[in-house]
C-alpha cells in the first residue's frame, strides 16, 4: 500500500481542475521517476508521439525528453482525473504509485 505525500495532495489540491493545469503544477514542485533506460525511453518517446492527433500544430508538440516525460506525467492524471469520483489525494496516490517521487533525475 502506497502512504500518501501530503506535500504532494497539496500541490494537486492547489492545482485543481484542469489536467495539465496539475500536470504543470507537479512537474514544478519536482516529482519525477527514475531515471530509464535507452530503450524504455525510446519506447516512451513513440507512445506518446503517436498519441499526438495530425492537427496539434508543431509548437504544442513535444520537443524533447522533458517535454515527453511531462506528457507522460499528464497522461496519467487526464486518465485519473477522468472521473469526478477522484480526488487531490487518490491522485497524489497514483501518481506515487506509478513510480513518481520528489527530487529524483
């Protein structure tokens, strides 16, 4: 069982609403998975390329690895927060349980 990060329910709490909105808010306070490797990241890279509809134009795509690992991180939340039966710290939760923590590069 996952223990909840208060400091992160919080950030998610104060970020409410909007998926990327929390994605943002996340990604600044530092919540990060571990490092992966080359072929785990290539795999990343292509998944969420190819999530990327035709007529997103060019600058709102993603550029480079923190731009596809902040995707990846909003990908999980727009998921999570799909229903309204979530909240700020059954998100914190999941994002904890999907591997992410604080401080790490």
């Amino acid at each position: 069982m996952t223990t909840i990060d208060l400091h992160l329910a919080q950030v998610i709490k104060s970020a409410w609403g909007d998926p990327s909105d929390i994605t943002d808010a996340i990604w600044q306070a530092g919540y990060r998975k571990p490092e992966r490797g080359e072929k785990e990241i290539a795999a990343l890279t292509i998944d969420i390329m190819e999530g990327v509809p035709d007529q997103v134009p060019y600058s709102a795509r993603p550029k480079n690895l923190d731009d596809i690992l902040s995707e990846e991180l909003n990908s999980i939340i727009s998921d999570a927060t799909w229903s309204d039966l979530v909240r700020p710290a059954a998100l914190a939760i999941i994002i904890l349980e999907n591997g992410y923590q604080k401080g790490v590069k």
